[in-house]
C-alpha cells in the first residue's frame, strides 16, 4: 500500500461530505485526518516498549501518519507510536469476550486468546476496538486484524492484514456516507 496518496484521496473526501462545523479544528486546518508522520526513532521506542516488531504494513502506516482520524464510521481515532499498546493491558475487560471467537480454536490459555494477545490499535471508538493479532500471522509477516463492536452482537471480524481492515474503514465510510443521501 501506498499509504500517503491513499490517505490523502480518503481526507479529502471526508472532508468534503461532513458541514465544516462537525470537523475538527485541526482537520479543518491541515486538511487532513492525519497525523505529522512518526519518526523512524518513534517507530523503533514503539516496538521497543511493546517488545515486538509491528507488522510492516502498520508500521509503514505510522511512517506515513502517527495516528488517524475518523476510521469510518465508529471508530474516532488511531493510535500512534506513543498510545498503541497490549490489549491486556490498555483495555482489559476486552478479554472476556474471547468465548465469542470462532476463529480461535487454541486452549482458554493467554497464548491462546487474542484478546490477551492482541495489539490494541483503536484509540476512540463506538463501543468497540480495532486490534492486530500477533498470534495470527502471514508469509509476509502481516498480523491478522480485527474489529469488534458490542452493538453489533456478533463474534469479531476478522481481515488478513492492517492493510486489509483500513480498506474495509475506508469502504464503510462510502457505504455510510451513500445512505445518509
């Protein structure tokens, strides 16, 4: 993913369909819902202090912008390098919900559920979360990703990579925004 022209075409297309007056005052002044990007020295303290290396599409990400804003619809804001943390330990009631996961098949142990696993990435969100799973990995080394919201009383959504769950954002914002009229 070529995350700067992406991004770039996403702000201003949400920008472009919200009243002036709903928007962020920073948004309204960068005209962006992004973040400066994170420093290479940033990235590094981030994978130092979570004691493992991001998968390269999220890290690629932060490279690009240290945080995001308005991740479609229910989802306020993305962490960045100083806020992204363990699941377990940012938000921890989370981990009861483990029995609602069908794709983890693994024992009821810490390694085994990936609400304990799991890389908190959500910061604001409608009762959900938006996390990576590094008990979940591809031959490219990707993280699985996944959403969950309790409104929505079903197990986790899953998406192959970080990549894939901001294309899906990215699609509910258009699917939103074509329902509102």
């Amino acid at each position: 993913m070529d995350w700067a022209p992406w991004l770039s075409r996403w702000s201003e297309e949400w920008i472009g369909s919200n009243e002036p007056a709903d928007l962020d005052a920073e948004v309204l002044r960068d005209g962006r819902l992004g973040f400066p990007p994170a420093t290479e020295e940033a990235v590094a303290a981030a994978e130092s202090r979570i004691g493992s290396a991001l998968p390269p599409s999220y890290r690629k990400f932060l490279l690009t912008t240290d945080g995001w804003r308005e991740a479609g619809y229910f989802v306020s804001r993305l962490r960045g390098t100083t806020d992204v943390g363990w699941l377990r330990d940012l938000e921890p009631y989370w981990m009861e919900w483990d029995d609602l996961d069908p794709f983890d098949d693994a024992s009821e142990s810490a390694a085994g559920n990936r609400f304990v696993r799991g890389l908190l990435i959500s910061a604001e969100a409608d009762s959900g979360i938006l996390f990576l799973d590094p008990g979940d990995v591809d031959d490219a080394g990707e993280w699985a990703a996944f959403s969950l919201f309790s409104w929505r009383a079903e197990p986790p959504t899953r998406f192959p990579s970080f990549v894939a769950l901001m294309e899906s954002l990215y699609a509910e914002f258009h699917e939103m925004r074509a329902s509102r009229g």
